[in-house]
C-alpha cells in the first residue's frame, strides 16, 4: 500500500538560493521556490489499518522545509567550495569568486552538491531518520524535490528490515 502526498497542495514548500560550482549557468547564486511530493510505501497496520499517519509526514517533512526556508543552502563535501566560519560570517569561494554571508541566512548541508537530486536524497533519508522512531511497517520513503512545477529529481529509499 502506497500513501501520496502532493508538496504543492498540502504546502509543503520552501524557497532558498544554491549555487552549483563549475555549470555554467547555475554557477551562480540563484534561488528556487521548491515543494516536496513524498510517496510512502509499506504495510498497513497500527489501530487505524494506516501505512503511516498523513499528519505525522507532513509534520516531518514541514520540519526539514522550515530549516533549508530563506537560507543559501551550502553543500559541506562539495570538492568545489572552500570556506571557514569566522565570528558568524561565512567565508566560501568558488574558483576566484569570493563570497561572505551572515551564518544565519545559510544552512550547512551534508551535502556534496545542493541539486535537486541531492537534496531529494537529503530529504528521504531525513525522513526516513524519523519514520523508523515510529512502530510501522514501512519499506520505502520516496520524496521528489521540485524546483518549481514540472521539474524535480526523485529519490527512493527502500528500507531492508534485515540491516537494521
């Protein structure tokens, strides 16, 4: 059994700026109004016969939106960018461009690159960090990051009972 949830009409949305070092047009900083559709696959159970409550993805989902919301979001393993935080000012350069920002307007991401494809994976993996607290049967948590309608990167992460 599949629950779908669709980020546009259930506002799960957030708008932040990236770069993406070395492409030649997204090199730059630029800004998506992005929404999270999120797909959760397992087996119905609990008191009500429900994969997982819509409420409690939601709440998990908006959570993760809230934080990446008005920020510059910074990929921390990219190979790319150099930078030093330095008295609440982030220092990052890219090739020869030099950038600083108030740490506050960023968000420092465990990320090699801040793609949809990469923050699709970010997503799913948060979420499925906080499913697997709950006592359900879930076996796959697929989220697609939109950077605005009509294009956005799926992730799927199939959860396997035996490795945990």
């Amino acid at each position: 059994m599949k629950i779908v949830i669709n980020g546009i009409h259930a506002n799960l949305r957030f708008s932040s700026a990236h770069i993406i070092p070395k492409h030649d047009f997204c090199g730059r900083i630029h800004g998506h109004s992005y929404h999270v559709d999120v797909v959760v696959e397992g087996e119905r159970s609990g008191e009500f016969g429900f994969v997982v409550d819509f409420k409690i993805i939601k709440k998990i989902v908006r959570c993760i939106c809230s934080i990446l919301d008005h920020r510059v979001l910074i990929p921390c393993k990219s190979e790319d960018i150099q930078f030093k935080i330095h008295e609440d000012i982030l220092k990052f350069n890219i090739d020869s461009k030099n950038y600083q920002l108030p740490l506050d307007d960023c968000c420092l991401l465990p990320l090699k690159s801040t793609s949809a494809e990469d923050l699709a994976e970010y997503f799913a993996e948060e979420t499925y960090k906080s499913l697997k607290e709950i006592d359900s049967q879930i076996s796959t948590v697929q989220i697609c990051v939109n950077e605005g309608i009509g294009q956005g990167a799926y992730f799927e992460k199939t959860i396997e009972k035996n490795s945990e």
